[in-house]
C-alpha cells in the first residue's frame, strides 16, 4: 500500500478512449467513459486486475491485518440476543448465533412452549453467501410473517410469506420488491412498494394472501421520477400511510387498514418545499411540518381534511430545536428532536400536557428509540452510546422518564474508562462553528503529537450521530485520535444545516472537514499525520477534500465515492439521477452544471503530490455505480507522478452491498482490512 510495501509489479492501467463532450461552452475529454458500459468484456478485467492490485499489496500488511481482525473478533460475542419488542400478543427480538455470518429473528415462548426460530438469515443466503433481509413485518394477528432478502447486493428483494404456526413458507412470491410494507387489519393482505429499472420506488402494490401474485392490484404509482414512495402502517393500525417523497417535498395519501381495497385519499397536495410527516390517533391526523415553520412544528387536523385549512397547532416550534417526528400514543405525543446538535426525546402527556424529556445522559452520547412500540404503550426503549461507550438499552418510563437498564452490550476485553470522548467545534472560513465528535485513549495527549482519523458524511439532512463501533478501540488503543466530523449538508444542527450544504452551497461540506482537519493540526493531532475516510456522499467529500488540500492528508479511504458528479447527473437513465437534483444540482442548467464542475472530484484532479488513495466499489451497488470509482482511479493513476502516493480500487466483484460485505465476519474483516491501511499509513501500527 505505501511506497516501501508497493507491488513490484506496474499498477494496472484502463484502456483510453478520448471522448469529446461540450455543454455550456465548454469543452472537455473523457478518456474513461467506455467503462459506463459494464458489459464491455475490458471493464470486468480492469476490476479484476485492480483488485488483485490492491489484494497483493493488502497482503503485505497480513500480519498487522490479522490482529486487527482478532482484536475485533474478541469483541464480538459469539452468542447475543437483543431486547425484545411487543407486537400485539407476541414478544420478538433477534439473536446472534456463534460461528453464523447472520442474525436469527425469533418470537418469545407463550403458553410454556419455547422461543422459536421464525427466520435464519444463514439459510437465506445465495450461492455467494450474501443476504441481505428489506423487511420483516409480523401480520397484526401474528399467524404470518412478511420479510423479504436479497442475495446479491443489488436491493432487489424476492417478497414471501411464512406461516408461523409451522415455519412454512406460501407458495407466493414476489420477485421483485423494494423496502417497507403494511399489513392489512385482518391480516389478509399486505402493502408493498415496487422500484423501476432506475431503482426508484414507483409503485405501491396491495398482494391478498393465498393469491398469485399475478392478481396483486397497484394502489399508487408515482409517475414525477424526483419522487419516491414508501408505505407503512399508522402507528394504532387503523391506516396505511402511502408516502410520496422528495429531498424536500412530500405527499401523503390513506388507506382505511380495515377497508384495504379502499382507493387512497390524499392529505395535502404537494407543494414545492413543503415537508410534512402524518401519524393518527383517535380520528385525528398529527401531522409534523415545515410549512410556516423552518425548523418544523406540529399540527393537528381531522381526517377528512382534504388540504390545510383545518391543521392547528399542536406544538410550536421552539428556538434552537428541530423536530424530526411526532409519534401518536394514547396517552402520549413522544416528539423526536434535536438541539445543540444531538438528538432529544420529549414525552407531551396528552391529557394534562405536562412534559419530560429524555436524553443521552453520557457525555457526547446519542440516545434513540431502540425498538417498535405499540399505540398503547406507555413505556418505550431506548438505546444510549457514544464512541466509547457500547449500547445500553433501557425502558423508559414516558410519565416520569425514569429510565431502567434492560441490557448493557458486554465487549469482552473492553473497558470504556481507558478512553474519553468529547463534543468540539472548528471555525470554517466563513465563521460557521462546526461541530466535531472526538474518541481517543486516555493516555494519547491531545498536544499535537498524535495522528488522527476523521470521518464524515454530510448530505441528504441525514445524521452521523456517536455510535460505538468493535474496530474503534485497535485504532484508539495504537494512539489515533478518532474525529467525527458534523459539516453541514449533514442534519446534525437541524434543516437549516442541511440547507447551508446542498446544492449551490454544497462546497460548504467540504470547507467544513477541512475546517476540523486544520483545527485538529493546530495542536490538537500531529497535522502530517491526518487521515480521512467516508461513505457515498461521503465518498465524495473524501473525493473532494483530497483534491481541494492532498497536502493535508497522509491517507484517504474513498468508500463506494460517488465522484463523477456532472456526468452521472446528466444521465436521467440510471439509477437515482432524476431524484438527486434536488440535492447536488441539475447540470443541464448552466448556472448548477458550473457548481457541480467546481468541485466534481473526476473533474478536478489534485495538484501537488497525492497522498496514498484507497477507493472502493461493489459490482452490484445500484446507489453508485462501480464505474464511478473505477473512473475516477483510472484518471488518478494515468496522471500520477512518482511523488504521489499508491492509488487502490478495492472492489467487490461477487455478492456485495453499497457498504459492504453483509455478514458480521465478513464485515469484520473488511474493516480490519481499512483499519490496517489507516494505521499503516498514520505510522500508527504500535
């Protein structure tokens, strides 16, 4: 991987076919856009030796690779059974069994027999190993079971349905299925959604069990491709609730759960950048908006209202919160939200209005809600972590918000004393404060002399929030300073967050984790010693950040990167372009194409040496596609000097997901795998 363990062997180099391409007056070349066709015989074989590229020179880090992963590995039980969940008269929960890639589901003993396997994720698997479960919805009555897997990678799912009282399967089946899903009252029919040849959820499908599937009947079909839609049951299961959505715009429609070949009634029309989220409890709507309300607020309204002229106030949005959901229970309104940065939980009782709230507890901890609950419930759980600290999972009382621990994770070898966390913030250059979530041992000093690994993400409002993760004590334990970045694009501090890093303003995201790099170099981390990792969208700040300031980097993992921006937004004929121009821009407009080309990191190749470069794709990943990587690697390693560092594309030629292996050992030794690249390169193997 770096100069010194490079292969001897000349890297891989993808066949060059210049492509002459002009739009808005200007003109450009692109010597790699023949690898869009992946069934060009050339595009397999360029992976292929790419990875054995990349395999070769992983190897010779084996040594430190494999006590990476058993150092995991120890912190990983065998055996683990999460806390279990009422769904009507059943408990369920989940297990983990020693020696398995996959968790079992299973339903809780009554009337003395014992707990039974209802699905093995094992025994899904597909030739490659690979499952991957969309769903798994008990019926209301608890005599059938909805869950659909996918065994390659792709998020199509094959729908069945499976008789609990006898573990069998029906005859019917559903080849092609996407996320969510909603049982009928009865339990004799089941809601589902349907993605287009764009893997676009278009459709929503109602199947009556017993039946073919060739008699399924289509209930909605969103014909605007910005659009997509997902379905689910209210939360007392008196509707389903069909949801259109885009990035900042939505649309609901019901279904009475009682009447299920009803046609559904919409509750508001769309209107541009108006968001609002519906639940229902006793014949009424409660609905979560940012109509009139930036940070959003929460109404009410009667079912039957056809629009908003009926929707009164509920709650009123509260200075420096942003209300994320509102959920119906009989005696309670439990309000997700956030304020300064971390998330909050806010129990209304309904009858006397009197309020508590639930937090974290820990320092620079999240809390969330851990589990389903039912319209009658007057306790819920919840999980609190931190970066440090394992899940611990408690039931908390929504009168009072008393809490009681119900299980605590146990990572055999692991004491969270030996390490500290803390919330901090960067100034990036237009003054913003932005919020930064530190890990590390407590005998590394923060004095400058300890390298550092920054994360970060940072688009779609979507939240990275402190999680504990098995692999994050070998990095702290060899003095690494762990940094959780929170830029805006992200929804860490609310919508206007999310609002100040997209579209015009995306370059935003990438000031912002450069802000934290160059704050943690100021004497917090040793500033040579840097190194930078991130997912997708956050592939693409990884893109962005290295070719902005390779100088400040001594590695960067590029995961699954969507980097070549302009031209896969030019394209409405793959996957996720039409509904992604709400996010990063429509470049068939002049003034978006010239922001999106400003920083489109295939577009933009660093100046100066280039520190070393990891990327990674899977063949099979239809949220970015693997020629994005492949790409982007190709340009980096025909344009590279002998200065710059080793340039890796790992990808994943069989079965695989957008984030990788699925299986909880393959996922494990994957990790090992980024971590020892990380290590090595931070000169932090010790």
């Amino acid at each position: 991987m770096p100069h010194d363990l490079d292969n001897s062997e000349v890297p891989p180099a993808a066949p060059a076919e210049p492509r002459q391409y002009e739009l808005h007056g200007r003109r450009w070349t692109d010597a790699y856009g023949w690898m869009r066709d992946h069934s060009d015989p050339r595009f397999l074989a360029y992976l292929r030796a790419e990875r054995e590229y990349c395999d070769a020179a992983a190897g010779r880090l084996e040594g430190l690779q494999t006590e990476v992963f058993h150092e995991v590995e120890q912190r990983l039980l065998p055996t683990e059974s999460s806390v279990s969940w009422r769904h009507g008269s059943r408990f369920y929960y989940t297990r983990t069994v020693a020696g398995s890639e996959y968790e079992q589901f299973l339903q809780t003993g009554h009337d003395g027999d014992a707990d039974r396997v209802l699905l093995d994720g094992a025994l899904l698997a597909g030739a490659d190993g690979f499952a991957e479960i969309g769903l798994r919805e008990p019926s209301p009555d608890n005599t059938l079971l909805a869950y659909s897997v996918d065994t390659t990678g792709d998020e199509v799912y094959r729908l069945r349905f499976r008789r609990l009282a006898t573990l069998t399967d029906l005859s019917e089946e559903l080849p092609r299925t996407y996320y969510t899903g909603a049982w009928s009252a009865d339990s004799r029919s089941f809601f589902y959604t349907v993605h287009d040849e764009l893997f676009r959820p278009h459709q929503v499908w109602r199947h009556v069990i017993g039946t073919p599937a060739e008699a399924d009947v289509l209930v909605l079909q969103e014909d605007d491709a910005r659009f997509e839609l997902t379905v689910r049951a209210s939360r007392d299961g008196r509707w389903i609730m069909i949801e259109a959505r885009c990035r900042d715009t939505a649309e609901w429609h019901l279904i009475p759960a009682a009447a299920p070949d009803t046609a559904p009634a919409v509750v508001a029309p769309r209107r541009k950048c108006v968001d609002y989220r519906v639940d229902h409890a006793d014949g009424r709507l409660v609905i979560v908006t940012d109509d009139g309300a930036p940070e959003f607020r929460v109404m009410t309204a009667p079912v039957d209202d056809s629009g908003r002229e009926h929707w009164t106030e509920l709650f009123a949005p509260r200075p420096g919160e942003r209300i994320t959901a509102c959920h119906a229970l009989r005696g309670h309104w439990l309000v997700e939200l956030r304020r300064d940065g971390f998330p909050l939980l806010r129990a209304v009782d309904r009858a006397t209005g009197s309020e508590v709230e639930i937090g974290a507890g820990i320092p620079a901890g999240h809390v969330r809600l851990a589990t389903p609950f039912e319209y009658d419930d007057r306790t819920v759980t919840i999980a609190v972590e931190s970066l440090i600290e394992p899940p611990a999972w408690y039931t908390a009382d929504l009168g009072t918000g008393a809490r009681e621990l119900r299980r605590r994770r146990e990572v055999p070898g692991y004491d969270p004393g030996a390490y500290r966390t803390a919330r901090r913030h960067a100034t990036a250059p237009d003054g913003t404060l932005v919020p930064v979530t530190l890990a590390w041992h407590a005998d590394t000093p923060l004095d400058g002399t300890a390298p550092a690994l920054l994360y970060g993400y940072g688009a779609y409002e979507s939240v990275l929030d402190p999680e504990f993760d098995p692999v994050l004590p070998s990095l702290l334990d060899r003095g690494v300073i762990y940094a959780l970045t929170h830029p805006r694009g992200g929804g860490e501090n609310g919508r206007g967050w999310w609002q100040d890093g997209r579209l015009a303003a995306k370059a935003n995201t990438f000031t912002d984790h450069l802000a934290v790099a160059d704050w943690l170099a100021e004497g917090v981390a040793d500033g040579t010693r840097l190194g930078t990792r991130g997912l997708s969208a956050g592939g693409l700040l990884q893109g962005a950040v290295y070719t902005m300031r390779p100088q400040r980097w001594a590695a960067v993992v590029a995961e699954v990167p969507f980097v070549d921006v302009v031209t896969t937004m030019l394209d409405p004929d793959i996957p996720l372009t039409v509904n992604e121009w709400d996010e990063w821009g429509d470049p068939r407009k002049p003034e978006e194409f010239a922001w999106m080309r400003a920083y489109s990191p295939y577009d933009n190749l660093p100046s100066g040496p280039r520190p070393p470069l990891l990327a990674t794709g899977a063949l099979h990943d239809p949220r970015v596609m693997v020629h994005e990587p492949a790409k982007w690697v190709a340009r980096l390693r025909a344009t590279a000097t002998p200065a710059d560092g080793p340039v890796y594309l790992r990808t994943e030629l069989g079965a695989g997901a957008h984030t990788g292996p699925a299986g909880r050992y393959a996922h494990a030794h994957y990790e090992a795998e980024i971590a020892t690249f990380l290590l090595h390169h931070l000169r932090a193997t010790s």
